[in-house]
C-alpha cells in the first residue's frame, strides 16, 4: 500500500477503531481469566471487567480497570507494585 494513497491514510485510524471494540477479557473453562496485560488492583473479581462501558478509548491518560488489564505487567525485579499513569502498573512475579 502506497503511503499517501486513501487507503494508507485511513487505515491506521480504522485499526484503532477495532481495538476499541475487542473484547477486554475472557474467562475459559469457567476457569481461566485471559487479559492483554495483566491483573488489577481494582479487580476483586471477573465479573468486575463487566463494568468497562465499551467501545472506548484505550489509550491516553487511564488510570482505571481497563488501563491495568491492557498495559499491566508481572516484574520480577520490584517490591511492592509500581503504577504508570495511563500504562497500569507492574505488580511482583511471584
């Protein structure tokens, strides 16, 4: 696709319009709760991701459910949890 052609300028728009619209979790088996990123402190429990009023935006300035279960991070390196405003946080590897 040639940059500058209509396609190549409204795809990239398009693309972010669909990540807005994904599904945030999924619970498998009844049993296994899949995110992007990882958990929160704000989650006290699955249903809780039922909450998050989609579509909407996922990238900016969040600090909110949404925010930690799409950039959360396990670290291995840290004590205690970290938080990246509009990033989530990282929480200890255990």
């Amino acid at each position: 696709m040639r940059k500058g052609s209509d396609m190549a300028d409204t795809m990239p728009a398009s693309h972010a319009q669909v990540f807005d619209c994904l599904p945030v979790a999924a619970l498998v088996a009844k049993d296994i709760f899949c995110v992007h990123g990882g958990l929160s402190p704000m989650l006290a429990r699955p249903e809780d991701v039922n909450s998050i009023k989609r579509p909407c935006k996922i990238l900016g300035e969040r600090n909110d459910l949404l925010s930690d279960l799409t950039w959360s991070d396990p670290h291995q390196k840290i004590k205690g949890e970290l938080r990246f405003p509009g990033a989530g946080f990282a929480a200890p590897w255990m």
